[in-house]
C-alpha cells in the first residue's frame, strides 16, 4: 500500500546506489592493487630462485665438465626450475582468493550500476508525470 513514490524517493534510491557503484569501485582497485603486488612478489622470487638454480648449474657444469653422469643431474635440477610458479602454495591461494572476491565484487558493482540506472529513469519519468500533472492544475485553476 501507500502513497505513490514520487521523485524524490526515486532520486534517493539513484543516489543510494551511485554512492554504491562509487565503493565498490573503490573497492576493486584496492584488491587489484594488492593481487598486482602479490602477483609480483610471487614472479620475483620464482625469478630469483630460477636465476640462483641457472648460477648453480653453470658453477656445477664449470667444475664437473667431466663426469657426465654429474652433468645430466644439474639437468634434473634444471628441469625443476618451472615447478616454483606454483611452489609459494600460500600465495597462489590467496591470488586465487582474491580473484574469487574481485568477481564478486564486480557482480555487485553491476548490479548497482543497473540499478542505478533504473532508478534514474524512474525519476526521470515521475519528475515528468509531476510536470505534467502541476500543469494541469495550472489549466484547472
């Protein structure tokens, strides 16, 4: 029941979620920023472990040239340098955790956008149903 809702109530609404579409933003380039930073914390220390891995098989090749069953075992250790993208367990679930809370929040964002939205063409359109009804009061005075 109730009276009608009226202009105000609807620019009210419209405010309530551009203020809304406003955090949320806020909120996305917040955690982008820490996913980023995170991200490349975890990239420099696979790159820092892969770069130590290439100096010890290089020193290890230099001084044992000649025993080649030694040298197919710095290959092994080689071949371990691609298993550190997901070594840092720890970091990759929290990337994964908050690329899951991104989402989310880029879900609520368009929600309130289009809710936003809606609630702008609905003050809209009663700002002019009160045009057109103050106009006839203005014929029937």
């Amino acid at each position: 029941g109730g009276k009608m809702a009226n202009s105000s109530y609807y620019y009210d609404a419209y405010k309530r979620e551009k203020r809304k579409v406003k955090d949320y933003q806020e909120n996305l380039s917040e955690l982008k920023d820490i996913r980023y930073n995170l991200r490349n914390t975890l990239t420099d220390e696979i790159r820092s472990v892969n770069t130590e891995i290439d100096d010890l098989r290089s020193d290890l090749k230099e001084s044992v040239r000649h025993n080649s069953k030694f040298t197919s075992h710095v290959g092994d250790i080689y071949d371990e340098r691609e298993k550190y993208v997901s070594s840092d367990s720890y970091l990759s679930t929290a990337i994964g955790e908050l690329d899951d809370e991104i989402t989310r929040i880029n879900n609520l964002k368009d929600e309130a956008e289009s809710d936003r939205d809606y609630y702008y063409r609905k003050y809209e359109q009663k700002k002019e149903e009160e045009y057109q009804a103050w106009l006839r009061t203005l014929y029937n005075a």
